[in-house]
C-alpha cells in the first residue's frame, strides 16, 4: 500500500497537470502569445489572421485641426498595427498650445521629433512636491493668500523618449517659438490593457468630439480621408451625424460633480466644457505659469548633456520618465563612416520594465547600411524621421513582404522574427524604432557579431554548397559591427 507522503505528492503532481493544461487552454482560446515570459493579448481576432504578406510604408490617414495645432492619425486597420497590437498619431503643437490632459487604455511612448516644451504626468496617489514659498508660508500661516502645488514637470526637448504607463494622465505645453512634434505609439496589446485591442483616449478636459478614439473594424466604413478640414473629421458612422467624443466629466451628472468637488452646479457645469470648439490643442492666451525649479550652471551643463541631475530617483513618484537619445555621445554603436544607433530599455530607463516597451534611434550616414538581421523577442515600429532609404524585409518562407523606399513621416513595423535590412539614400536615413519588449534584441546576419560569424566554416559551405574559400570570405569579410560603411570590405583572413 503507497505511503500517505506518496499519495499526496501523486495528487498535487495531478493537480499540477491539470492546472498548466487548463491555463494552456484558456490562453489559446483567447489569442495570448508570450514575450519574456508574459502574456500579450491579441483580443478582437486570431493571431492566425495576422497576414504580413503586403508591409507598406504608411503615412497618416487622416488630419484632425485643433485651435493650436493638428493631429495626424494612422488607420489602427492596417496589418502591421493590427498584428503589433499598436496604435500610432502624431501632435503637431504650435507656440503657446496646450495639449489637452488625458490618459489612454494601454502605455505609450512619446518621441519628441522637433521643439522643446513641458510635460506633466499626474502619478497617482503621489503628492504635490512643488510649491511656492508663498504656499509653505501659508501653511504657517493661514492668512497668506492661497498658492498653487502640483506635481513634478519636465522640460523635454528633441530626442527626448517619454515612457508613460497606461491609466496616468499627461499633458504637453510649447512655449517656444517652433512647433512642437510628438510621434506617439500605444501598445494596445500590453497586458496593463483589459480592455479590447481598440485605441482609447480619455480626456479629462475640452470638447474634442473628433474622431482620434481608435477605430478598429470601424475606420474604413467612416470615410476618413488624409487632409480633411476639422468639421469633416468630425462627421462619421451612417447617416453623416456628428459622432461626439467629449472629456469624461460630460457623462456625469452636474449635481454628482458639484457635490464630489465641493462646488456650485455652475462651476460643475463648465467642467463639461459642451460648447468648447478648441480641439484637442487648445492655445494658451498668456504664457502658462507654473512652478519649476531654475537650473544651476552645473545642472544645465549636466541637462544639456542629457544626463538625469539625480541619479536616485527610481521611487514610484519621482521615477524617471525620459530619457534623450539623440545625443551623439550616448550612443551605444557607433561607426564614423556609417553612422550611430542608441538604444533606451529597461537598463537605463528602469520604468519600461513595467510598460514592456523600448525604443531605438537610428542614424546611417550617406549610402550606409545596417546589417541584416531580425528582432529576436519583439516587433519593431519604424518611424522614420529624416532623409531617405531603402528598407527590404523577408518572412518566413524567403518572400520579400517589403521592398521599397522609405522617407521622413512614414511609419514601417517589421514583424518578430522578420530579417530586416536598411540602406540610406544620398541624403541620410534617420529613424526611431518603438520596440514592444524593454530589453528588445536583434540577431545580425552579417558583420563581425553576425550568426554567420558563429557557425564553423564547414557548416557554411556544406549549407550553401560553395567551397571552404567562398564560406570563409562569407564569415569574414564584413568586419564591422552593426553600422557597415558603404563599399568597404574588411581585409580578407587566411
């Protein structure tokens, strides 16, 4: 007769067998596929429909105006970010724009193309740690006049990458004379969404009642077209009839709100702001004010460099949420005759191993290329942002998917596992990738770190059927890392 000891390591080991399958069947049933370990959800469709067969370089699909600025729009519909579980617009603010608070369903990532500005993001449950002298006084004493507090703002400039976790509220302000232009990416299939795959913006002010709510399976039927005034973005769905899209405080009851902020109906009513016409960027009359501490000359030297002026702020509400990688120095490859990459993940930007996000900036200088290779753990959304090349990427089966030129303002996804080549035109090729893994890597298949390099030379020949010679220029000839300058060949190796 077993031991009482075996029978009950026999019943938690069937248990065991019974819980994987049953989590095994409830992740396939609903379209789950694991990156490091965790789950990502393709919700609304079978990743088996996922059809990579024709990529194409997009640009946006529809324009939104707002009273200081416009709104580009990418169509959610498209296989790259359908598959990717993305969602892509881009921000154009003019001088003194305001860009409306709000949060979205899934986390982002926010590259600053061109400008400087501010940015505010409402932590929560975090306190207000800027206050003025006149409100610590006030808290002395009570008669000093009342002052403002708020949370910490950033000033970000271009290369900036700003990581922002779903559900926290942010806003972005221009106060310099150029305009400012956001590229956002939202990673819809990120497990912190629990909602549907559909890009959803909540606005928590204004009366934007255009259409810049995600439109998946909806998008092709309202008639959006690139360029269209704002009362034409604004019309949708059957029958032509305006479909709103206001703040948030609009569906609640004037009493409710009145009572929950302690204030009179009339105040509670403006708050709906029904007859507010400004968009989703909305101008500034005077200059906004708030409080931000000045810089010390050591502190704007060590800002200008890039470099965070406190090394210790990984806490929940101090955590770093930008980090610049248009620096020359920050670069983590670097090739003077081909150009630079760096990268931002998780490592050096700690929040995106929450978000599962991080992003990449190219720079290939004339003629250049970047190695072939693929993205072992993750999907790769190109946005382009200066000059021009060619980009060709191949799926499984050895069919070029992608085969064309690329320019600034367009967007390309190279799928997992894809194998991607890139080659600048005359002018240059710059781009930032948003890669949906915080510690995203690459597999090259030629160059000095390539695949080829690690396979014996037997291998090689045996597998492409040429001779030793042939295989051993095929493993060496490329000496360069990464970045390969434009006609060169490394000195062959006997």
């Amino acid at each position: 007769m077993a031991s009482v000891p075996s029978l009950v390591s026999l019943c938690l080991l069937v248990l065991s067998h019974a819980c994987s399958a049953q989590l095994e069947q409830v992740t396939s049933q609903h379209g789950w596929t694991r990156v490091r370990g965790e789950q990502r959800r393709g919700e609304g469709y079978s990743l088996d429909e996922c059809q990579f067969s024709r990529l194409s370089a997009r640009e946006p699909d529809r324009r939104l105006t707002s009273e200081a600025g416009v709104t580009d729009v990418w169509d959610e519909n498209d296989d790259q970010f359908r598959c990717a579980g993305a969602a892509a617009l881009r921000h154009t603010i003019e001088e003194r724009g305001l860009l409306l608070p709000a949060y979205t369903n899934a986390p982002k990532l926010v590259y600053v193309d061109q400008g400087q500005g501010y940015h505010g993001a409402a932590i929560p449950g975090c306190a207000e740690t800027f206050q003025s002298q006149e409100e610590s006084q006030q808290q002395q004493d009570p008669r000093q006049g009342f002052r403002d507090q708020h949370q910490k703002i950033r000033k970000v400039r271009e290369g900036d990458v700003i990581a922002l976790p779903a559900g926290v509220a942010d806003w972005f302000y221009n106060d310099a004379q150029t305009p400012l232009v956001l590229v956002q990416i939202m990673d819809t299939s990120n497990p912190a969404n629990q909602l549907d795959n559909n890009f959803r913006k909540f606005f928590l002010a204004g009366n934007p009642q255009q259409q810049i709510q995600g439109q998946r399976g909806q998008f092709s039927g309202q008639g959006f077209q690139r360029g269209e005034s704002q009362s034409q973005s604004r019309r949708g769905g059957s029958g032509g009839q305006e479909q709103r899209s206001g703040n948030i405080f609009q569906g609640f009851d004037e009493q409710f709100l009145a009572e929950a902020f302690n204030v009179d109906t009339d105040l509670a009513r403006r708050m709906k702001n029904e007859n507010d016409n400004r968009g989703v960027i909305v101008r500034v009359e005077d200059r906004l004010q708030f409080l931000t501490p000045e810089f010390s000359e050591e502190e704007r030297s060590e800002y200008q460099r890039g470099r965070p002026a406190n090394g210790v702020e990984e806490t929940f509400c101090s955590a770093r949420l930008k980090q610049n990688i248009n620096d020359p120095s920050r670069a983590d490859v670097y090739n003077p005759r081909a150009g630079r990459i760096t990268s931002v993940n998780s490592h050096n930007l700690p929040i995106l191993r929450s978000l599962r996000l991080s992003a990449q900036k190219g720079h290939l200088y004339q003629n250049a290329i970047m190695a072939p290779h693929w993205n072992m753990n993750a999907h790769s959304i190109c946005y382009f942002t200066r000059g021009t090349g060619r980009v060709q990427i191949v799926d499984e089966n050895g069919r070029s998917v992608f085969d064309g030129e690329v320019r600034e303002g367009q967007i390309l996804t190279a799928p997992h596992n894809f194998a991607v080549v890139k080659r600048a035109g005359g002018e240059g090729l710059e781009w930032v990738a948003f890669k949906t893994n915080d510690q995203a890597k690459i597999s090259q298949l030629a160059g000095r770190v390539s695949s080829m390099r690690a396979f014996p030379e037997e291998v090689i020949a045996n597998s492409f059927q040429v001779s030793r010679e042939e295989a051993r220029r095929l493993k060496f000839n490329r000496d360069e890392v990464t970045l390969f300058s434009p006609g060169s060949r490394s000195q062959y190796r006997a």
